[in-house]
C-alpha cells in the first residue's frame, strides 16, 4: 500500500470518527461529565493535526503526525470505552463506542 493509499483510508476511518465525536460532543451527557468531554477533544485535536499534511498532500508528513499523535487517540477511545457503561446504556452510545473501536483499531493496524 502506498503513503497516498494510506492516507485516504486513514482518512475514510476517520470519517466515522468525526461522527462518534460530533455526537459526543452534542449530547447531553457530555454537559454533565468532564471525562466525558475530553474524548471529543482529544478526537478533534487528532484530526485537526492532520488536516494541514492533508490538504498540502504531504502523505509523508501525514504518516508521521497519525503515528505521533496516535496514544492520545488511543488513550480517547479507551477512557469512552471504560466509561460508556456509566454515561449512558442507551444504543446510541453503545453504538458510538463500537464506532470508534472499530475505526481507531483499524487506523491503528494501517499505521503499524
């Protein structure tokens, strides 16, 4: 797989990643709970570091902040994992937390 191909798959996972955090970040558990407001930040502060790398088509530069930024990233999905049972047991967030295992697992073994 080329950097290029890397690049837009990473970014097509992404997609569903934005979604979760737009969710997340609307929702109002979210107004509620300060863990829980730190997952969408933390999924906007990854995709914000790689839009610059993205719009240049510096594939390249974009590898390298993914794999640079990606414990944090990480770090996000397992923090709403551990706390969704909390938060809410409603489908929809059962469903976000999903989302994002899935997406971020396979962010992960493209960047590996």
């Amino acid at each position: 797989m080329t950097d290029e191909e890397k690049v837009l798959a990473i970014d097509d996972l992404l997609s569903h990643v934005w979604m979760v955090r737009a969710f997340l970040k609307h929702c109002e558990e979210a107004e509620e709970d300060d863990e829980l407001r730190e997952v969408p930040r933390a999924l906007y502060d990854y995709m914000l570091a790689l839009g610059p790398p993205l719009r240049s088509k510096d594939y390249a530069k974009y590898l390298k902040q993914a794999k640079k930024k990606l414990k944090k990233l990480n770090n996000a999905v397992e923090l709403f994992i551990e706390i969704q049972p909390e938060i809410s047991s409603h489908t929809n967030f059962q469903m976000a937390a999903q989302s994002l295992r899935v997406a971020v697992g396979q962010l992960n073994e493209l960047l590996s």
